[in-house]
C-alpha cells in the first residue's frame, strides 16, 4: 500500500509535453541616434517632457475614463475568473442531494411479475413478505470525485491560463499606450490648427494692408487696375484657407473629446483659446531601443500567446494517458421519510477509477492541432517583433529628418521675411513693381505654413517614437490600473 502511493505521489509530479522556453529577439546592433539620447529614461510619464500643463491634464483625465481602456480592465478580470476556473480543478468536488420519487413498477415485466409473486408468498410460520408496487423513496447522499493529476494536465491547463492573464495585461498596456500617443498627438495637431490659423489671420491682415496701400497707389494713378485685382485676388485666396483651418480645429477638439468619453464640443471651452505647439525638450530621453522587447506590451503579449498555446500542447497529451479519479457516494435510502436517518439506511461505495484511452483519433488529432496553434503564435512572435523594430527605426529616422527640415524651412522664413519688407518699400518707392511684392508675399506665407506644420511633424513625431518604444513604460509595473 505504501508503494502505491509513493508511485501516486511520483507520477503527480509528472508533467508531460513541451515546457515554454521564453524566445530572445534580435534587435539591431546599431540604431539611428537621431539627436536623442541613449541613456537609460524613465517613460513612466512621458508626455510631462513637452512641460505643457493642458496636455497633462488630458492625457490623465483620458486615463480614469477613456471607454476602451476601461473595457481592457474589465477583460483581464474575466482572464482571472477563468483562471480560477480552471484551477478549480485542483480541488475535490463534493455535490448533496436530497430526493424524493414515488415509483411502480410494471407488473407486465419479468421483474414485476417476479415482485408481485413474491409479495403473495407466505413464509412458514404465518410471516408473509410485503413488497409494496408502487412505493416511495427517500434519499439523502454525498458525491465526491477528485482527479488526481497524474500527468499535468490541470497544471497545463492554470499555465496556459496564467498565460492567458497575461495576455489580457499586456492588452490593457497596449490600449492605454495607443491611447496616451493618440490624446497627445491629436492635442499636437490640435495646436497646430490654431496657429496655422493664426497665421493665416495674420496674413490676411498683411494682404489687407497691401489691397489698401495697391488702391490707394491706383487713386493715385501710380499702379494699374490689373495690381489692384491681383492684391484683391490673394486677400481672397487667403481668406479662403480660415475655414479648412477651423474646421481642423473642430474635429481635433472632438476627437479629444471622444478619447475622454465626452461628447462633441464638450472641450471646446476648455481648447478654444489658440496655443502653440508644446515646445520640444533640449533631448528626447528615450532611452536605448534595445530595450524595447520589454518595452512594448505587444511583444509581451505576443510571448504570452505563444507561452499559453505551449501549455495547450501539454493539456492536449495529457489526454493521451490514463486519468486517475477517486470517488464516493454516501447517504441514507428509505421507503418512509421517519426511518430515514436510520443506520440501517446507509448505503454508499468508494473506489478509484482509471480511464486508460487506448484508441481516440480525436485526441491525437488534438495535439497536432494544438502544435499547429503554437508555431502559428511563434511566427505571430517573431513578425510582431520585426514591425516592431522597423517602426522604432522609421520613427528615429522621421523624427530626425523633420528637426533638420525644420531648422531649415526656420532660416528661410527669417530670409523670406526680410525680402518681403525690401519688396514693399522698393514698390512704395516706385522703384519695384507690385508683382515682386505679391510674390513675395506667397513666398512667405507658403514658408510659413510649411514652418508651423514642420513644427507640428516633429512634436508628433516624438509622440509616435514614445509609442514605438513602448509608451509609457515601467520596468517594476506588475498590475494594471486605471489610474496614474
């Protein structure tokens, strides 16, 4: 007996398929600097770097109500239930049940004409056997079964559920990094339609001035009718762009309003003032790309995938081999409800059982199946992984070539400035016609809106290499949370 049940206590232990290996991705030996530094960066709260108190303020509002994130927390308490599901499995399973039938039994039958003939037998002595048909019966009993998991496939089954936990974290990580990059880059544009706005105000305050000074010229009998409808014609085009622009306005404001679960124009009192776009940091502290495997909470849901439908393979050939079940079933019968409880009531049996599959197709199909599902999550790993490291490259590289365009389109807007008021008083003069003004002019206003707009592309372009990094990363967060 002891044997036994040291051979129990051994093949308990026995946990049969493949174990999970976690994989080592393969970053570039070299990234692209791009004027960012490569120390180690604490991105647990990014967005602080632009030092723009509005945008915080969003991004941490976004945090407490935001739908989608909200409804990501929500999935991982149903991967925990389901856990607990199937860690159940662990435990005895005990079931009471109380009953009461009123039978008969066909007369017609062998065995209620054996029943009837004997209760009309009379036994020597005078003593009679009764047999009553129909009678009662009343039942209280105890049912107990307890897998012992010989093989591990209940512990196959809480791995690949841990794993599906994990899973459902890593998504809410995801969600709330998408949704962070999504309320700072729609506040980037946002500010950059006000003040393309702005500008283009601005301008046509400028052209307004040189429709004035071209009449006056033309009162004058100095300038021509033809210089007079070219300066009407660009305060018009000008005038043209302020309802595209507030347009913009309108639906960046909405959108915001919508990633905050509000409804539309519910920011418009809090945005409506125009605002630059957040100033940039001297450096963007990113930290090293290599990190980010560990990082970017697609990676690690891509790896927890890939652990869970490993653990699958083991529940699969776990079904292979025989299945120990220890049961029992206890209580009392009686045919009158008073004698119930009576020890001479009793019944019950104990005993184990052992399945012992010897031929099932459908479970060797099962683990193949299971096989097919596992290589199909480690190629789903590794492709994750290279999106992953062609948007941190394509993210440096852009946000390294728009700070260069924008430095430069910055020194041809001072030099198109300068040679707009050369042309202006040239023409006041009369020294220069009204066509270099107006170019002049068109060449400026051009610059300048490809100048806010480059500022703009960089801000956002730092916003979306924090994204590809990972977002707001924490190297010691454990848990998610709706809150900071």
């Amino acid at each position: 007996m002891t044997a036994i049940a040291a051979t129990m206590i051994l093949l308990a232990g026995c946990t049969v398929g493949p174990d999970f290996v976690r994989p080592t991705p393969q970053v570039p030996a070299h990234w692209s600097p791009a004027q960012a530094t490569t120390e180690q960066a604490d991105l647990s709260a990014w967005w602080r770097e632009f030092n723009d108190p509005s945008l915080s303020s969003l991004i941490d509002r976004s945090v407490t109500s935001n739908l989608d994130l909200r409804a990501a927390v929500l999935r991982i308490e149903e991967a925990r239930a389901q856990r607990d599901v199937s860690a159940s499995a662990f435990w005895p399973r005990l079931s009471l049940e109380a009953a009461y039938s009123r039978q008969r039994i066909s007369e017609a039958t062998p065995t209620g004409s054996l029943l009837s003939s004997a209760g009309n037998l009379h036994l020597p002595g005078g003593a009679g056997v009764s047999i009553p048909n129909p009678y009662s019966q009343y039942q209280l009993s105890a049912d107990a079964s307890w897998e012992i998991d010989l093989f591990g496939r209940v512990r196959r089954s809480v791995e690949a559920a841990d794993a599906s936990v994990q899973v459902s974290i890593e998504d809410q990580h995801a969600v709330r990094v998408s949704l962070l990059a999504d309320v700072a880059q729609s506040y980037m544009a946002l500010r950059g339609a006000q003040s393309r706005l702005q500008l283009a105000r601005e301008n046509l305050a400028t052209v307004g001035e040189l429709l004035e000074l071209t009449r006056a010229r033309g009162a004058a009998g100095l300038t021509t009718h033809i210089d007079i409808g070219n300066a009407i014609a660009q305060e018009s085009a000008t005038r043209a762009e302020l309802p595209a622009f507030e347009l913009q306005i309108t639906l960046n404001i909405n959108q915001l309003s919508q990633l905050l679960a509000r409804e539309p124009e519910a920011l418009r009192a809090e945005l409506q003032a125009a605002a630059p776009v957040p100033l940039m940091p001297p450096e963007a502290p990113i930290g090293l790309p290599a990190d980010m495997a560990r990082r970017r909470p697609d990676i690690r849901q891509a790896e927890a995938n890939l652990h869970a439908a490993t653990a699958q393979i083991g529940v699969a050939v776990a079904d292979l081999f025989p299945r120990l079940t220890l049961s029992g079933t206890g209580g009392y019968q009686s045919e009158t409800a008073g004698r119930l409880v009576e020890w001479a009531s009793r019944f019950g049996s104990v005993g184990p059982t052992l399945e012992l599959p010897i031929f099932d197709r459908g479970k060797w199909k099962t683990v193949h199946l299971e096989d097919l599902r596992a290589q199909d999550a480690a190629l789903a790993y590794q492709r994750t992984v290279l999106n992953a490291l062609h948007e941190v490259e394509n993210a440096l590289a852009s946000y390294g070539a728009d700070q260069q365009r924008r430095a430069l389109l910055d020194a041809t807007v001072t030099q198109n400035d300068e040679v707009l008021a050369l042309s202006r008083r040239r023409y006041e003069s009369g020294v220069s016609n009204f066509i270099d003004v107006l170019n002049a002019q068109r060449t400026l206003q051009q610059n300048q809106t490809l100048l806010l707009d480059s500022v703009t592309a960089v801000a956002t372009d730092l916003v979306r290499l924090y994204r590809a990094l990972g977002g707001d990363w924490q190297p010691d967060r454990k848990q998610s949370s709706l809150t900071q």
